[in-house]
C-alpha cells in the first residue's frame, strides 16, 4: 500500500513534468468543437484530477462566445486564438469568476498581445506550479526564493498563477488525505 508521502511524491513529480503548449505548439489548421474539445482535455487533463466536473464542454465553449469571453467561431471552426484563450479559461476559472477573468484576458492582450500574453500565461502557470513544489520538497521552509523583480504589468498573472496552483494542489492534498484514512480505518 503506497503511503501518503509515496502519493504526495508522484503528484509532484507530474507537476514538475506537466507542460501547457505555448502558441505555436497549438494547432495551425481550424478544429471543430468536438476536436477542440478532446485537444484541451488531451493538453490540461493534469487538472481533471482535481476538477469535480469536465474541464471543458461543448456548451462551456458556447456560453464563453455568448459572454464575448472568446470571438465567435468562423464557419463552426475554431483556431489557435481560440484554443488560447480556452485553455486559459479552462485553468482560470478554479479561482476567478468569468467577468474577472474576461477583464484580464483583455488586459493582457491589449497590453502584450494575445500570443505573447498566452504564452506569458503559461509560462506563470508552470513555474508557479513549480515553485509550490519546490516549498513541497524544501527542508528549509524559511529560505524562500522570492523572485524581487516584479513587474507591475506582470503581476496579476503571478498571483492568478500561483492562486490556481495553491487550490489544486491543496485540494489533491487533502484528496490524499482522505483516501489514506479511509484505507487506514478499512485495515
């Protein structure tokens, strides 16, 4: 029987290997929904782990147009601004109501770009990922790397990044936890 620390392990070894695809590692040609869908899901199923319901459905993707949250598909086929902003959604929307994160997907593009935005996005996400990690596995919790240069324009992302990534690690934790005692009053 793998003890909780063996769990704890492995969780944080896929963590520290978990990879979002930047821009161009999205798909160049148009998807329908149903490809959209299994793309996303195939690219971010590390979070489903956590997820009491799918990361991603057909009628999610239709409300985001309905809220203007992402453009409307041409012709019901959808591209790499779409699988962008979907993906981010997808990971936001653990700890940002829709509107906030609308405002700060806006934000961002007009400030970067939407590639550049993305790609900074995904980039947060991961180190911020890693560095809980990292303070998972440190033995000395009170050296804490922090990172001083803090861009302004930058910040939101590191905070929503390292929001999200506390939840779902917490929430695996305490998963965990409650697995292991569950097994252990069953012996």
């Amino acid at each position: 029987m793998d003890t909780i620390q063996t769990e704890i392990e492995k969780f944080c070894h896929d963590i520290e290997n978990f990879h979002i695809p930047r821009w161009d590692e999205l798909p160049d040609m148009e998807l329908y929904m149903d490809q959209v869908i299994t793309f996303i899901e195939n690219n971010i199923s590390f979070f489903s782990i956590m997820a009491k319901e799918k990361i991603i459905t057909p009628s999610m993707v239709n409300n985001y147009v309905k809220l203007e949250l992402i453009p409307k598909p041409v012709k019901k086929r959808y591209n790499k601004t779409h699988l962008a902003y979907l993906i981010a959604i997808s990971i936001l929307k653990y700890v940002f109501t829709i509107g906030e994160i609308k405002d700060g997907i806006l934000f961002q593009s007009n400030l970067n770009g939407e590639k550049q935005a993305y790609n900074s996005f995904c980039e947060e996400q991961e180190k911020a990922l890693k560095y809980l990690v990292y303070q998972i596995n440190s033995q000395d919790h009170n050296n804490i790397p922090v990172d001083l240069n803090l861009r302004t324009d930058n910040l939101a992302i590191k905070m929503a990044t390292l929001s999200f990534a506390s939840k779902i690690i917490a929430e695996r934790i305490i998963e965990l936890q409650k697995s292991y005692r569950t097994k252990v009053d069953i012996s």
